[in-house]
C-alpha cells in the first residue's frame, strides 16, 4: 500500500468565515497546507473545497496554492515473521 501526502504553498490569503460577516486570515500566503491523495484530486479537478475549523469554516480552489506542489510518498507493507524458535525438550518436565 503506497500512501502519498501533498505539501501546498498557500500563494493568497485563505480567510475563515465564522459568520455573522466576521472573517479573519486561516492561511497566509508561504503557509503550507498539507493534504492526502483523495482531497488533492478533488483540488486539482477544479473543485471548490469547504473545510470546517473550530469557528466556522475556509473555502479555496486551487488558484490559491502555487503550481508546484511536493509530494510525499510511502511505501507500508505488513507481512508475518518467524523469530525461529525451536521446540524446548525440556519444556515436558
């Protein structure tokens, strides 16, 4: 199973609204935003993404991130070892 993550730099301000007509800045631009496979796909396509934070909620697209973006992929693999322990004779006693 391979598990990727994709590093975005914020290019423009990405602002929380909390409501009420209240809005404050989430994400500066520098700021790295990082994101799996399945909400990086729905970025790249075009979508608009709402998110929810504690106060409210951001939105962005990906005309906010610079084109460049860094990815970060594992490889996880699960498998069973033997520790090669051999049958005790003395364990019958």
């Amino acid at each position: 199973m391979t598990h990727s993550e994709f590093k975005l730099t914020v290019k423009n301000e990405i602002l929380e609204d909390a409501g009420y007509g209240r809005t404050a800045v989430h994400y500066h631009p520098g700021d790295v935003m990082i994101v799996d496979e399945e909400m990086f796909n729905m970025i790249q396509s075009g979508n608009t993404i709402e998110r929810p934070t504690r106060e409210g909620w951001i939105t962005f697209d990906k005309y906010d991130f610079k084109n460049e973006v860094a990815v970060t992929s594992v490889n996880v693999e699960y498998s069973v070892r033997k520790l090669g322990q051999r049958k005790n004779k003395m364990s019958a006693i």
